[in-house]
C-alpha cells in the first residue's frame, strides 16, 4: 500500500469534499505546519462570522468575494469586494466572513495546517 503525497500534487488527482451548500474544497500540499486548499464557491454562498486558530492566506482566481472582518465582539469594522487577481490574509483568530458575489476559484494558505480538513 503507497503512502499517499501530500507535499508534490495536482488538483486533479486530489479528492473534493463539498464542506457546506456551494462551498467544495480540495487539499492540495500539506504538511504538519502549513496547508495549501483550492476552493470553489457558488453565488450567493455565505460563510457568517467566524474565526480559528490559523492564519488564512488566500488569492480569488476568479469571481468576486464580499468580506467583512469583525472585533472580538464581533463588530464589523471593515467590508469591502476582492477581485479577480486580489489576495487577502485573516490573521489568527480574526473574526470575518465572506460571501461569493458571483461563481468563483480561490485558493487558501494556512499556517498552522487546519488538521480537521485532512480527516474532510
């Protein structure tokens, strides 16, 4: 039995897993400290308010993506519209929330790995 390649991969060859309506992520490379996903999100998908322990580093391919960060007590204090060829970091712990204006592809970086994809 081979062991499965997380560190060299191809999007292709790699399974998906639908993680909510609208929202399919794939793990690409990963290790124990870090973690590239392709995503895919439907129009008018919705993530509310949240935050976790890693930080999110991401980059839309296509589509728009509505974001909004929050304050501990989960007050909004900045909104805006990432475009096509824009990227973006959630720092640790940071509240936000993103909503997909139009189909579209993006990819996310997270440091540490988000070891409850690897079980998805």
């Amino acid at each position: 039995m081979s062991k499965v390649n997380n560190k060299i991969t191809n999007l292709s060859e790699r399974n998906s897993v639908e993680l909510r309506p609208g929202l399919v992520k794939t793990n690409l490379s990963y290790n124990e400290e870090t973690m590239l996903c392709h995503f895919k999100m439907k129009k008018g998908c919705v993530l509310p308010l949240h935050n976790h322990a890693a930080v999110q580093n991401g980059y839309v391919i296509s589509g728009r993506l509505k974001y909004q960060l929050a304050d501990e007590n989960k007050n909004v204090y900045e909104e805006g519209v990432i475009e096509p060829g824009g990227g973006y970091v959630w720092d640790a712990n940071e509240y936000h929330s993103t909503e997909a204006l139009e189909d579209m592809e993006f990819i996310e970086f997270f440091a540490p790995m988000r070891a409850e994809y690897v079980a998805e």
